[in-house]
C-alpha cells in the first residue's frame, strides 16, 4: 500500500473515533474511488502515491465544478460544502508553487526548448506541466505560460 493511501487510511479512522462527519464522508468517498481505481487497474496491482494524487485532482475538480454549479443556481450552501469537501482533499495533495517559482520554471522551459512566441505554447506547456508534477494547476501554469509568451513577442 501507498504511503498517501496508508495516510487516508488512517485519517478515516481518526475521523471515525472523532465523530467528524463531513470529513468521514469525504474519506469513505475517497477511499471508495481508489479501490474502483485498484480494481480497474487489476487485482494484484495497488495504486502508486502519483496514481492517487491524479485521483485526487480529479475529484477536487469535480467538486469545484459542482460548487460553480451551485452558486450559478443559487444554491450557496450546497456550493460551500462542494468546496469544503474539495479543502479536505487538497489536504492530500502536496503543496502548490507560487507564482513566483512557477515564473521561473516557465521561463527556463521556454529558453530550453527555444521558445519564441505563443505559437510555441504546446511543447512549453507539455514541458511545463511535467516539471512542476503536480505542484500546480494547470490553469494556472496556462496562464503564466500564455503571459511569459506574449512577453516575447
């Protein structure tokens, strides 16, 4: 078993013996995702730490959709537990770069691969997106790659 997948295991039991109902749910949810995630991948494999924590973006992402969706109907409390949800997943994931360091990563990816304008977008971001591995979203390393390009031009 995964060292993150050791850790939620012993979360939702923490959560358990502390009566913590919305982060039980979250867990049980989560918990529930990886082992459909195991089964699909095959009995006798377990999930890497990398595995689990693209789950992870996919279920913080499904939660930030459906809170948009809530406020967008007006339905604000319902959007608010969708994103206090997404906070206890995030909790999973490691720490984000900031905008600063993400800057700076662009900027030396695009003088490697010799980027010149936007029209090199793909393979700075295809670059980009693996050498912050997950520390930060893609919209984000979009947005700094588009305005580190059109610094260029």
């Amino acid at each position: 078993m995964s060292t993150l997948m050791q850790q939620i295991q012993d979360d939702l039991v923490k959560a358990m013996k502390n009566k913590e109902e919305v982060r039980l749910s979250v867990l049980r949810m989560l918990k529930a995702s990886m082992q459909m995630m195991q089964v699909e991948k095959g009995k006798d494999s377990t999930l890497t730490d990398d595995e689990v924590m693209v789950l992870l973006r996919r279920l913080i992402k499904q939660r930030n959709e459906a809170a948009e969706m809530y406020k967008n109907g007006g339905a604000e409390d319902r959007a608010q537990n969708e994103l206090d949800e997404a906070k206890i997943l995030e909790a999973y994931l490691p720490a984000q770069l900031s905008d600063v360091q993400l800057r700076e990563i662009v900027a030396n990816v695009a003088k490697e691969v010799g980027a010149q304008s936007v029209r090199d977008m793909g393979k700075v971001m295809g670059k980009a997106m693996s050498a912050v591995a997950g520390q930060a979203d893609g919209n984000r390393v979009k947005a700094i790659v588009q305005d580190h390009l059109n610094s260029l031009s």
